[in-house]
C-alpha cells in the first residue's frame, strides 16, 4: 500500500487557496468600506449625524438577501453575523451610532444589542428600562434597547408602560434565544445555598431550581449582570446569567442550559425618534384604546379583519388615567403604508379613544 503524504503536504493546495480567497475578500471589504464612505459623503452637512447614514429597512433587506442567497455549509445565523458586523464597521466609519441598553455589562440586553447592531457601535448601560427611553428621548443614545416579551413568561409590563407616555417609535426588534447557565465558583452545585438572578430569569427556570436546588434561596436583583457580580464576591452565592455575565465576572458554569423550556426566547425592541420605510417584511405595533360601551373591543378590532390585516398579538395594560381603565398593544403584520394596513388604521382611528402608531419595523429575520 502506497504511503499516505504528511498531512502538511496534501494540505498545502488547499491552504494556498484559502489564503488567495482570504486576500479576495479583504479586498472586497475595502471596497464596500470605500463606497460606504462615498455614501456618507454625499450626505455630509451642517447638521449630519449617524442617523442619517443608519437605515434599518436597507439593512434588513440585505441580510434577508444574505439568507436567500445562503447555500451553506455556513447556517443562516453565522452568514447573519457576519455581515452585521461588515455592515455595523462600514457605518462606523461616518459616526458610531450611540445604542442604550440595560445594563450592566453581561445583559442579555447587551447581547441583543451586539446582534441586532454589530460591536462597531458605541454601547451606553444603563440601569433602568426608564433610562434608557429618556436618554434617547434627550439624544443621548441614537437608538435603545429594551426587552418587551418572553416567549416562557410573557410581557415586560415595564417596556409597555413607557409608551404610554414616552414619543419614541419602535424602529426594530431582536429575538435571543436565551440560554441560562448556573454560574459560580467551583463545579459543582454542593456549596449552593442562594441563587440571585433577574426575576423573569428565576421563574424561566423555576423547575430546575425545586428539583435541582430545592433548599437554596432564590433572591431577585435588578439585572443577571448584577446576580453574577454578586455570585463573584459573595461565598455561597450562585447566579443565573448567560455566556457574556459568565465571561465579563470570571465565574464558572456551574451548570448549562437550566430554563425549563428549550426554546426559551426573549423579544427585544429597538427604540428610536424616527420612522422608516417598508423593508418589504415589516410589523407595527398600535397603542389603541376604546370607548367605554357594550361590544367596544369588538368596534375597536373589526377594522383589522375588514381589511384582511393579521394580528399577532394583543396585551391589555392599565391605561394610568384612571381606574379599571385600560389600553391594548397590538402588533399586526405589515408597514403602515401597505394600502390595507393604511385603510384599517384609517377606520381604527375613527372609532378608538387612543390611538398611536408606535412604529412600523422590519421583522426579525433569525
């Protein structure tokens, strides 16, 4: 039997050619860095700023083009990220968007921001979900991002109640499958005696916890970045957080994977002062109330079905101007300048006592 080459030398062609393609294509990122300057150059002015280069309906359209065109043996989430980032260091070089997040840093809030715009921007924490729609309320931050549903336990009451009274549109949305690790010191769970977390973190993995640590004491903090923070100092201590908490605190995985449900996913939304195009997949989201008489609800939602429209969700929260008083978020698919969505908001106005569009937003692709 022949002998079989050193593996260095059957290699070698195909290393030659990674390297040729390595060259091509950064080459081809140079080129794209270059028009992207042309792009911003063409729109410099007195006033300009990073928003008038950011457009989440063209970016939108090019990674659902990414994952058309997408053939393998990279996945859609890989050639995703890829090109966010491309995308995310060619707008840098005009200005780096500003994006508020919940902080602090290790949220899963930051890595939904990390996803949904690259890491060439430049990331504000903040403490609160009020923090961070007043700071891009005041343009300190061009963009926010908060958490508004979990797919385990509903709503971030929090998020819906700021657009009672904040002016800020929803110009994007993220979904992050989240993946909640039991950190701490050590690699094993025998030292455990108190658990910190967020508290939409405990409840998502509130089985585990009574079967896996039923005498250990489940305290609820203000983010899983403060949990980690606290397990890293305090003997005895564990927390729930993710990947990013456990590599920002130094803390071990204890274990991987503890939310009861395996396709725990939270919704975040990207919030702005602006309104943008249809991207050609888009959703709105409607603040609406109704009058107070018999089949009022009914009134208020027929305007949807007239013209063929399709909600995807409904969440009624107290209105705050009085008691037993209450408003409903609504997201239906399509942009409000889609002729049917148009005409249904049209009547819908005509018959609610609140009505608002809080914004019309690319879907999230992946």
């Amino acid at each position: 039997m022949a002998e079989s080459p050193p593996e260095n030398e059957s290699l070698e062609p195909i290393r030659r050619q990674i390297d040729e393609l390595d060259e091509k294509i950064q080459e081809m990122l140079s080129e794209r860095a270059q028009l992207a300057q042309r792009v911003g150059a063409s729109k410099h002015g007195p006033r300009t700023t990073a928003l008038d280069f950011y457009r989440p309906d063209r970016e939108a359209r090019v990674l659902q083009g990414v994952v058309d065109r997408n053939q393998g043996p990279l996945s859609d989430e890989e050639m995703i990220r890829l090109y966010r980032e491309i995308m995310s260091a060619c707008l840098a070089q005009q200005e780096p968007l500003r994006v508020a997040f919940l902080g602090p840093e290790g949220t899963f809030s930051q890595a939904a921001l990390l996803k949904h715009f690259g890491h060439s921007v430049r990331a504000l924490s903040l403490a609160s979900i009020e923090e961070v729609f007043r700071e891009v309320e005041a343009g300190v931050a061009n963009f926010g991002i908060v958490p508004v549903e979990n797919s385990s336990e509903g709503s971030v009451s929090d998020t819906l109640d700021m657009f009672l009274t904040s002016p800020l549109k929803i110009s994007g949305e993220v979904e992050l499958r989240i993946r909640q690790h039991l950190l701490g010191h050590g690699d094993d769970l025998s030292g455990v005696t108190r658990v910190y977390s967020h508290q939409q973190s405990l409840s998502q993995c509130r089985a585990w916890l009574e079967q896996k640590l039923p005498d250990a004491e489940c305290i609820a903090v203000a983010s899983n970045a403060e949990a980690a923070r606290i397990a890293r100092d305090e003997e005895g201590a564990a927390a729930i957080a993710g990947d990013a908490a456990a590599d920002v605190y130094g803390l071990d995985i204890l274990m991987a994977n503890i939310e009861d449900r395996p396709d725990n996913t939270t919704r975040f939304l990207v919030i702005g002062r602006e309104t943008y195009p249809p991207s050609g997949r888009d959703k709105t989201s409607l603040l609406l109330s109704s009058r107070h008489k018999a089949g009022a609800l009914y009134e208020l939602l027929s305007p949807l079905s007239e013209h063929r429209v399709s909600m995807t969700r409904i969440e009624s929260r107290p209105s705050m101007r009085g008691k037993w008083d209450y408003v409903f978020f609504v997201d239906v698919e399509g942009h409000a300048e889609d002729p049917d969505i148009a005409a249904a908001l049209t009547d819908l106005e005509a018959v609610a006592s609140l009505f608002r569009v809080l914004g019309s937003y690319p879907c999230a692709i992946l």
